[in-house]
C-alpha cells in the first residue's frame, strides 16, 4: 500500500548480529499517507490490519483504512538515535523487520460481480 518501500530498512536488517554500532543519519521522523480511489466495480477483500513497534529509540506505526471507495495508508516511523550499540541489535533488526514486513502488505482488490 506505499508507492515507495523503504529499501534502507531492508538493507539494515540482514545481519545476524553486529560487533560494530550502526551509525545513523540521526534522530528522525517519516511521515507517509496515501489516498486510493477504488476503480468503479471494485472492492477491497483483503486489505492488512495494521500494527506499531516500539523499541527503546526506535517505534513505528502502520494504519490502513477504506471509507466511501477511497483506500488510505499512513506510517510513521520514528527514529531517537544517532546509533545503534551491538548489544541494542537484535532489537533494532526486529524493528527493521517490522517496517519492511508493513510496507509491502498487499491489499487485494477484485471486480464485483
């Protein structure tokens, strides 16, 4: 349901572990949302539930709602640190996971019959 996946977290979230701290850009907050008007003779039947991640530094949001033909997302993703120690890792993967698994949810939309 977001036109432009965040490859950043992707890329971030591959190691098992790490010896070294992630170093990040800084403190930071994306906000994203989109409106999506259903074609006429459509409809939604599968569409993801949502959910939030908070971790120490690190949280985020996901909501998805459909009112009245038009389909909406919004996100927002906040980020309280300049970096992540080794020992902070494991959790700050969960959280990448967490953002790559919401934006490349899959909303199914079908003709009506």
């Amino acid at each position: 349901p977001f036109p432009v996946p965040g490859a950043s977290f992707r890329s971030m979230n591959t190691a098992g572990e790490r010896h070294h701290p992630v170093e990040l850009d800084g403190p930071s907050v994306t906000l994203e949302s989109a409106e999506y008007v259903l074609p006429r003779g459509y409809c939604i039947t599968e569409m993801p539930a949502g959910g939030n991640y908070r971790q120490g530094s690190f949280s985020a949001e996901f909501k998805y709602g459909l009112s009245e033909g038009i389909f909406t997302s919004t996100s927002g993703i906040f980020m309280n640190a300049w970096r992540v120690e080794p020992a902070d890792y494991p959790a700050f993967r969960d959280f990448t996971r967490f953002v790559v698994n919401e934006e490349n949810r899959r909303v199914v939309l079908v003709r009506k019959n």
